[in-house]
C-alpha cells in the first residue's frame, strides 16, 4: 500500500485547509461547497481509521479487523461528496441559473424534511408547518424561467426529488477531466458492498487478512481515495483560494500527479505506441 502515506498527507491539507476557510465570507454556493470540503476530510479520515498500516487504525479490542466492506463503502462516500462538490464549485453560466440552482437546492432539502418527517412522526404537531414551508419552495421553483426551459420528464424527477444536481455524477466526471470508465468502474465495485450484494460477499469469502493479495485490494483503494482528495483540493481552492498558502509543495505536485491519472484512457501516454528497442 505505497500511496498510504501520501494519502495521509492530503488528508492532514484537507482539514487544515477547512479550518483555515472556515467563517470566510462567502455567498451560500461557497458555504455548501465548504460542507462538502469538510464532509470530504473527515470521511477521508474515517477511511484511515480503517486501514491498516495507517498511523490512525485502531483494533476493535482485540480483533485487529481488515474490514474491505466498509473501506469500499467509505470509498464511494468520497466519491460522492467529491461530485457534489464538483458541482458546487462550478460557476453557473448566468446569475438566473444561479438562482434555479439555490431554489432546487432548497426544495429538495425541504421535500426531504417533509416526506422523512410524514414517514416517521404523521401525528407530528410540525407536520402542517413543514408542509406549507416545502409549498412555498416548490413554487419558487417552478416560478423560474430555467426550470420552465427544461424537459417536462426533468421537472417531473426533479419536483419528486429524484435529483438535486444538474449534472450527473458522468457530466461531472467530463467537466473535472476524470475518466468516465475509471469512475464507473470504481464506482460500481464500490457499490456492491455498500449494497451487500452477492459480488461483495464473494470477494469478502476470498479475502483474507494480513495476505498479500487483500493488501493488493485495499492498496486499490486506497489509491481511489488518494485521487478523489487531489481533486477536492484542486477544486475547492477555485473557490478559496486563500486555501493555497496551507498546501506544501509536495502536495502540490501530488495534485497535479492524480489529475494525469484520472484522465485514465484520455491521458496522452495510456496509447502512446511503445518505443523501438534500440541497438
């Protein structure tokens, strides 16, 4: 696992970086974007937690667990809280769709709210209160010009809260520069053990701890983990800049080392022919 000190360190710059922005003045796409930033750093952290060899594992008692379910799972965590933050720190094209963003944001937070709310507790004296605020919010949504403009399928999944991005987590990947196939693959791998499926439970009845072959496995990982913390920094620091002044050099290099990589199959040297053996 030779990229687990490296992810330590970006790691360490995430946190710093996020105390060092934090209470910045900043308009309400930077304060969500400086949450998902954070969300990154302490679920990066939890990773750690989990993987051994790293200076923050800690045994269960007296099981030292190499938990390759829960790695996984934290992994696509990461993943999804980079995407979300990808599509924070993107400047919308135009101040409306700025607003349309904000107000599918918000409507989705509260429709949220309510349909939890109404599951759980439908006695619930708030209940009314909820409802008339999630009211309001849809009709400031389909008050904008941009939610008029889109496909009557897309106001439909957006007004039942099937999405609160624009862009899919593919879109993204093609604005960030990362490979599309390195994505699905990861992300899909990763999936099978956040979902328990039969996949994973056959992977976890291979793997075995301390063998070579289940550090192979949680290295892969790891290096995952390692890509998608270069990016959140690369991106976050479009936003806050002033974030640049915690970032060592190394990291630095480091960032701009995964950025090569994630372009995966788009990466000049992937097909590069190999050279002629010379005489």
């Amino acid at each position: 696992m030779d990229d687990l000190p490296d992810f330590e360190a970006l790691t360490h710059d995430i946190m710093l970086i996020s105390e060092r922005t934090q209470g910045k003045p900043t308009d309400w796409r930077g304060q969500r974007a400086s949450l998902a930033f954070a969300k990154i750093g302490v679920t990066a952290l939890t990773l750690l937690r989990l993987t051994p060899g790293s200076r923050y594992f800690e045994p269960a008692g007296t099981y030292a667990i190499w938990d390759l379910s829960a790695i996984a799972s934290q992994c696509r965590n990461l993943m999804e809280a980079y995407y979300l933050l990808c599509y924070l720190v993107r400047e919308p094209p135009n101040p409306a769709e700025k607003e349309f963003r904000q107000a599918l944001w918000e409507y989705h937070e509260e429709y949220e709210r309510h349909a939890m709310l109404r599951i759980s507790l439908p006695q619930a004296k708030s209940l009314p209160e909820v409802a008339a605020g999630l009211q309001v919010d849809k009709g400031r949504l389909e008050a904008s010009a941009v939610f008029q403009a889109l496909s009557a399928g897309l106001r439909q999944e957006l007004l039942e809260a099937r999405r609160f991005k624009l862009e899919s987590s593919i879109e993204l990947s093609r604005q960030a520069g990362i490979s599309e196939n390195y994505y699905r693959a990861q992300y899909k791998y990763c999936s099978a053990f956040a979902h328990s499926a039969p996949f994973s439970l056959s992977q976890l009845d291979q793997f075995r701890a301390g063998a070579d072959s289940a550090k192979s496995v949680i290295g892969t990982l790891v290096a995952l983990a390692l890509a998608y913390c270069a990016v959140s920094i690369r991106d976050f620091l479009t936003i806050f800049p002033e974030g640049r002044a915690c970032l060592p050099a190394a990291s630095a290099e480091l960032i701009a080392k995964w950025e090569g990589i994630l372009k995966w199959e788009k990466s000049p040297w992937f097909n590069a022919a190999p050279e002629e053996p010379r005489a």
